[in-house]
C-alpha cells in the first residue's frame, strides 16, 4: 500500500512542476489563474511535509 501511495504521490508533484513549467515558458498566453498557481505550488512545496498515515488502526478495526 505505501509503495502505491509513494507514487502516486511522486507522480502528483511530477504533474505539478510540468503544470507549472509550462505556466512558466507560456507568460500570460497561459490558462491558469492565480489560484490554481498557488495550489499548484503548495502542492510543491509541502510534497515531504505530509505525515503519513497509519493504517494498522484500519486493519485492526475490520478484523474485529
């Protein structure tokens, strides 16, 4: 489980820096609004800041 969830968080902040590169290179041809830019950043900036969850709670809770 944690394998998936690493890559598809890897994947997410690799979307996120093309996303933002392409802002970049396009100036004020392109379609993102502010708003979107700075989730977009957020999205870079705390990629290793997330705690990660622990999901033995879930296990322990359905075999019982």
């Amino acid at each position: 489980m944690t394998i998936n969830t690493e890559s598809l968080r890897t994947k997410s902040l690799h979307q996120a820096k093309l996303k933002l590169s392409k802002h970049r290179e396009l100036g004020e041809q392109s379609h993102l609004n502010v708003f979107q830019v700075a989730d977009l950043m957020d999205k870079i900036i705390h990629a290793g800041k997330e705690p990660e969850q622990d999901n033995s709670i879930f296990f322990s809770i359905g075999m019982n």
